[in-house]
C-alpha cells in the first residue's frame, strides 16, 4: 500500500477579480510544474474557467490581452503535453461578471456553488467543462475532464451540485476538507465528512456521507483538526505579510472576525479561544512547512497503512500563495516521498479514476467502515 500524493493547484486570480494573472497565475505555475517534474511528480491544475473565459472574451472582444489569455492557454496545452493534469474549478460568480471601470464586477448571488439551482449549476459546469476539453483534446486526444473542485469549497447543500456533476460526467469532486466550517458568503460544515483521507462514494443529496453505488465520488482535501500555533509556517507567515502589504481580500474566506459592537472582553475572550481551538489544518503545500507535511504523510501512512491499496493522498495549493519560502518547503517533500518509494509515490488525479482504483463495484463503505471497525483489506474489492 502507498499513499499517493496529488498536488492540486487552484489555478485563479484573487477572490475579488483583482491581481496580475501573470504574478498570481502563470509565473508561479511554471516555477511548480518544473520543481515537481525535478522529482517525477506532476500537477493538477484546478483551472478556474469561469475566469478564464472572461479573459478569452475580453480580448477577443477588445483585442487586449489585458488578462494574459494566451499565456493562460498555452500553459494549459503545455501541462497536458508535459503529463501534468487539468480539471475543473469554478467560481460561478465570474460566470457573468462585466470588466468596468478597470475591474471585474462580479454576480454575488451565484458566487456560492452550493447555491445554484441543479438546472444552473449543471449549465455552468457544462459550459466549463466544454471549455476545457476543447482547449486540450487537440493537444492530447484522450484528455477528459472528470475532476471538479468548488470555488471556496462551496458544495453545500450539495443535492444540486452532486446532479448537476453527474449529469456532466464527472467522475470525483474534491472541495471537502474534514472539519472544516464556514459561515457568511459561503456555508458548509465538513466535521461529520466521511473521512479525511479514503474516498467515498458520495450521498444523492449530501456530500458529506457515503453511499453504496454513489455515481460521483469524493476525494477529500487531507486535513487534521491542530491548534492555531501549529499553522505557523515561513510560507504561511510570508502570505500574511503580502496580503498585508498588498491590501488584497480574498472574499468569503477566513473565519467571521467579532462583532464590532461586541465588548473588549468578550472579543479577548473569543480570540483567546480561538487560539486555544482546534482548527482544520489542510495539507497545503503552498503554506505549509516541509516538516508539517512530511509529518502529516507519515500519520496518514500509520493511520491507514492497513487498507492494503494504493490510496490518493490529496494536496491542495493556489497558485497566489506560491512563494519561494514554499518552494523550498515543497523540495523538502518531494525529496521525502522519493525517499520512502516504498510506502509513498505521486499522481494526478487522471491517474487516480476511481474504477481504476477501486473496482466498478466497490462501495464507499467499503473503504472507511472496514477501515475503522475491522482493519479489513482492499484487496477483497471486486476488480
């Protein structure tokens, strides 16, 4: 058994359509898909097309790539010819967004995936995904687009979107984190999840829990429950700094601050608290240290070595957040999984279908019940 990490990169400009595409999006992303072909690994880039398409229509409209389109595009093909992988990330609020007065002026009322009807977020996703697969079949004729992560992580209630996924064919949504929650632009609460690292055959109207014969499967961002002091990373400590420095505001993210009418001891008591919680800590490789990750890899590993199959061991970054204090700290990773080759190795996610994986047959329960109550074996799965 081997876990297998896939490093998913949100592909994306600021939440409020501001940043360069090229310092937040292109740069960054050459600088990944070199550091990790360095090591035998390759990427998955989470394109956020709602975005992309906007910029393909603004200068096809003006004839200004004020947005670097054509940078964007070619480094799509060139991922796919490279091996690298591309799927599918959407804030649906740019779906309709206008350019005006030197920025994007986006439709706040869609921006939560979770919040669509079924019959819109199945055209959004629809016109996503064809946006894709016309881009890179010619580059690489078998490329499928079966991968799909929400913007914000915003897949609750999840009834429409689970549909509206599989009506398009795809195949694995990975927006869970377990025990994550938020409350405000976006809603949802991961603490009862099914796992924080097997897959799972997802429910028809709530992502969070398994089901026999699901038809979309959940691949969960890796995430333990730590306190506040163990963040604390240079990458993380580097990204406050700039978001700091450049005033940018990542819109619906983050926890609700206090009230500002709430007493000063009250909001010292909330902070106290807060530093004194347990917070999901994903496996970011954009704002985690080294250290933090390749101990995080080697709890997993102890945790579920017994399954006895290959198991996607899923990453998350953003191209934004890259920095050379996370370069380094991803090197120091990469080197560790190369080292281990016999526990640990790399994928994308169009290695990792889940049929492929688990067998047509295998039910979600398969994987987590027997997993916690029995130590049971994946190879007993139906191939």
């Amino acid at each position: 058994m081997r876990l297998l990490s896939l490093f998913t990169l949100d592909y994306e400009i600021n939440g409020d359509g501001t940043g360069s595409v090229d310092d937040l999006m292109v740069d960054p992303t050459w600088d990944l898909m070199e550091l990790l072909e360095a090591h035998g690994a390759r990427l998955t880039i989470l394109a956020e097309v709602a975005e992309i398409i906007q910029f393909r229509d603004h200068f096809e409209r003006t004839g200004q790539d004020t947005f670097s389109y054509k940078r964007i595009a070619e480094q799509l093909r060139t991922a796919v010819q490279r091996g690298h992988d591309v799927q599918l990330h959407i804030h649906p609020s740019f779906m309709t967004a206008e350019y005006r007065d030197g920025s994007w002026q986006q439709n706040w009322d869609e921006y939560s995936f979770g919040g669509l009807s079924a019959a819109r977020a199945t055209e959004v996703v629809a016109q996503c995904k064809s946006y894709l697969e016309e881009l890179l079949r010619p580059i690489r004729p078998d490329y499928q687009c079966t991968a799909f992560r929400a913007g914000n992580w915003a897949i609750m209630p999840s009834a429409n979107p689970i549909q509206a996924l599989i009506k398009n064919g795809i195949a694995v949504d990975s927006s869970v984190f377990k025990h994550g929650v938020r409350s405000g632009v976006v809603e949802f609460d991961y603490r009862s999840a099914e796992s924080d690292l097997l897959p799972w055959r997802t429910d028809s109207i709530d992502i969070r829990r398994a089901a026999p014969g699901g038809q979309l499967w959940e691949y969960p961002i890796y995430a333990e429950a730590l306190p506040l002091w163990q963040f604390v990373s240079p990458p993380r400590l580097y990204n406050s700094y700039r978001r700091w420095r450049d005033g940018h505001r990542f819109v619906g993210q983050g926890e609700p601050r206090p009230s500002a009418t709430a007493s000063s001891s009250t909001a010292k008591r909330s902070k106290l608290q807060k530093l004194t919680d347990r917070h999901p800590w994903r496996a970011d490789f954009n704002q985690c240290s080294g250290g933090q990750m390749r101990a995080a890899l080697d709890r997993a590993y102890a945790r579920y070595r017994h399954v006895g199959h290959d198991l996607p061991f899923v990453l998350i970054g953003h191209s934004k957040l890259h920095n050379r204090f996370g370069h380094r700290a991803l090197r120091n990773y990469l080197r560790h999984v190369e080292r281990n080759a016999d526990r640990y190795g790399f994928a994308t996610f169009a290695d990792c279908q889940p049929e492929e994986m688990f067998g047509p047959q295998a039910a979600s329960v398969t994987l987590t019940e027997r997993s916690r109550q029995t130590n049971g074996s994946l190879k007993e799965l139906p191939a």
